[in-house]
C-alpha cells in the first residue's frame, strides 16, 4: 500500500456580488490539475503528491462526489461553513469521503 497523505479537505465557497467562490467540483479540478502540473515537471519523485492525485481522481469519479455536491450546495446556500475530508480509511485503506460543517470564523456575519 502507498504511503503519503493520509486526509485532505476541500472547502467550497458560495459565490456572493462581493466574493468569487468556487463550487467542490471546479476546486476538485483546480487542485488535481495543480497536481498534475507539479508532477508532469518531474523534478523529482513526489510520493504524498501521487497519493494526493489518486485520492482525487478517486473522489471526482465516485459515485459519491454528486450527493456530496449537491449537499455542499445547499448548505453553503444556507450560509453555513462547509468542507469535505477526502483521507484513506486506515483500516481498510479504502478512499472515503466526508461533509464536515465548521464553525463560522470571527469575522464571518451570521
């Protein structure tokens, strides 16, 4: 089993007249793509780097990542703070993937 990054999280902002936000699915891409490009430059061999692109590759193609959007959607629409945790299961080293609602940060309205 390949070692290296063990979990990740993926914070998807709703977009407002005031602030761009990225939906998960175009952050997903964003980052697998920052992925690909430090691996393709190939400067030298990056373990936790792999590890990363395959959770992602993993996460983008899961039956999972279309429920787990359109929930993310509809909290964010709700006003809530909200992130999902792309890690490996240590006991089965399985992908798995999870919704987290964060506290809002100090500065954040109600």
């Amino acid at each position: 089993m390949k070692h290296g990054v063990r979990s990740f999280e993926l914070e998807p902002q709703y977009s407002t007249n005031e602030i761009a936000g990225k939906c998960l699915k175009c952050l997903g891409e964003q980052e697998l793509n920052f992925c690909l490009r430090e691996l393709l430059r190939g400067d030298h061999e990056d373990e936790e780097l792999e590890r990363r692109y395959e959770l992602l590759v993993g996460f983008l193609t899961s039956p999972d990542f279309e429920p787990l959007r359109r929930e993310s959607e509809r909290l964010l629409s709700e006003g809530k703070r909200v992130a999902v945790r792309v890690e490996n299961d240590e006991v089965t080293g399985k992908p798995r993937y999870r919704l987290i609602i964060k506290p809002k940060q100090y500065n954040e309205e109600e």
